[in-house]
C-alpha cells in the first residue's frame, strides 16, 4: 500500500501577497465552483495567504493532505475532510499533489439569506474550522451534494440558480450539524452553554468596532456579565473580555499584513480614536508595535500570537 505523498517542505513561509478569488459577475452566477485540483495546479499546489472578503469558502477533500494556517492557527487535514473558510480570515495552505475535491465560494450575504431566520450564519459559521477524516455517511453526503453543485453549476438547466443555492443550503447545514457534533464531543459540555458562547462570538462579530463593554453583550443575551464570562471560560479557557480583545487584534493584525493602511487608518477602522492608545494595547497584546508587527508580517515572519 502506497503512502501519500508528503506535503511540499515547509521552509519558506507562506507567500504574503495579494491574492483576489476569481469573481463572477454574470446575473446567472449566484457562487462560484470549481475542483481543487484547478487552483492547486494553477499555484503549484501552494496557495498564498490571502483573505476574502463578504465571501464563504467551503472546501471538501476527497484525496489528498493538506497544511498551512487560516488566521495564525496551524492547519493539518486528511482527506476526507471538509474546511470553512469565514469571510476575512487570512489563510493560505500548501496542498499534496494528489488532492482532489471541491471548493464553493458563495458571498456571506447571500448564505444569511438562504439560512434567514434560524442565527445558523451568524453563529455556527462565523468563524473558520477544519473537520478532518470524516466518516462515512457525512463522506458520502459530501460527496453527493458537491457532485450535483458541479453538474448545475457546468450545466444550463431551468432552475439552475435555485437548484445552486439549494445545494449550498444543503452544505451549509451539513456543515453546522458536523461541526456542532465535533464541539459537543471535544468539550463535553451542554448545548445551552455552547449555544451561548457562540451566540456572543457573533454580536462581537457584528460590535467589535464599537468598543461595546461586556454589559451590553449580556444584556442583549439575557444573561449576567459574570455568567457570560464563565460559560466563555469553560468552553474556552478564556474570558468574555479576552475574546473580545482577540478579535479587535485579530482585525488589527489582519490589516497591518495585508493592506496598505496606515496604523492611523487601522486604528480608526476598529473603532480607536486614538492611535497612540492603539499602538500601545496592540504592543501589549502582540509584544510588537503595530509598525514592528507589520515589517515582519512583510517577511513572512509568524509572530506568536
């Protein structure tokens, strides 16, 4: 029996380079599909870091490994495994030569329409993750409803938009039951708490800027600042206030490496009025200035997080 083949070596860093998602304009394109195989060919199977942004990315690996980071974290998957990608994150992977599968692109706006009403897109979907070595029926369910992607997505069918966008709900929602089964298992803990926890991960995502305090979160979830700091401790060895701070500096990190943006313009854009006060939280957190943080960025250096 053969092994696989090993992954690119690791010894350069990630390129840190512009890298725009193919868009397409037509009327009739709702998403946008293609196999793996297509970009990874394109790039010599190594993608560079890059964001996109309003934009989710779904990727299924029926063949092959692959590394790289989304947002700082390291990222190992066998196949079969199936990715997300949530809008903005910073990712970049090197991928073995005999990968093969699918990936969707799909703008975030419209998969909040086709989940409407049910929180699915703000929560179980607003951040990226990895489910590796998938069993077989979640494989084959996969497997199934990205084959009938790609046939209406080559195809000129009537319906062809619906029957796209149904295929997306399909996934999105295999997505959010794998996913919501793979925490239940890794914390053990009950579904109210988990539910809790990532209901506030989305009003951070949508109040960040803002500069709210924890009162307002609890308020809007109906639950004690205290409570909410501890359910966020015991699902995530951190506090509501150190999530929120993580993703203001994540943001920051974000566009000091990969727009042009003044550390003025950053800071103004996650909300601080004062960009020395900026520097110095960011330097606390990070144990770089913003400026330091962004020269290494540029040379593809990681800075621990």
């Amino acid at each position: 029996m053969h092994s696989p083949p090993p992954l690119k070596p690791a010894t350069a860093p990630l390129l840190l380079v512009p890298f725009r998602e193919v868009r397409h304009e037509q009327p009739d394109d709702c998403l946008h599909y293609e196999p793996v195989a297509v970009r990874g060919q394109e790039m010599d199977w190594t993608i560079p870091a890059h964001r996109h942004e309003g934009l989710h990315q779904i990727q299924f690996l029926e063949r092959g490994r692959i590394g790289g980071t989304v947002d700082g974290r390291q990222v190992e998957a066998q196949a079969p495994a199936l990715l997300l990608i949530a809008p903005g994150a910073v990712h970049g992977f090197r991928h073995t030569r005999d990968t093969a599968g699918h990936q969707l692109t799909i703008p975030s706006a419209t998969l909040q329409q086709l989940l409407h009403g049910t929180r699915l897109a703000d929560t179980g979907l607003a951040g990226s993750f990895v489910l590796a070595e998938l069993a077989s029926p979640a494989r084959d369910e996969a497997a199934a409803l990205f084959e009938r992607l790609a046939r209406e997505f080559r195809g000129h069918g009537t319906g062809r938009v619906p029957a796209l966008l149904a295929s997306a709900t399909l996934l999105a929602v295999l997505l959010l039951r794998l996913h919501g089964e793979h925490v239940q298992k890794a914390h053990n803990t009950p579904g109210a708490r988990d539910a809790l926890v990532q209901r506030y991960l989305a009003l951070v995502e949508q109040h960040f800027r803002e500069h709210r305090g924890l009162p307002f979160y609890a308020q809007a979830l109906a639950v004690t600042p205290d409570h909410l700091s501890r359910s966020c401790r015991h699902l995530t060895r951190q506090s509501a206030l150190q999530l929120l701070h993580e993703r203001l500096m994540l943001e920051a990190r974000r566009l000091l490496a990969y727009t042009p943006m003044s550390v003025q313009e950053v800071a103004a854009a996650i909300g601080y009025q004062d960009p020395a006060y900026f520097s110095k939280f960011f330097a606390r957190a990070i144990g770089h200035s913003p400026s330091q943080y962004r020269a290494l960025a540029a040379q593809g250096v990681r800075v621990p997080r």
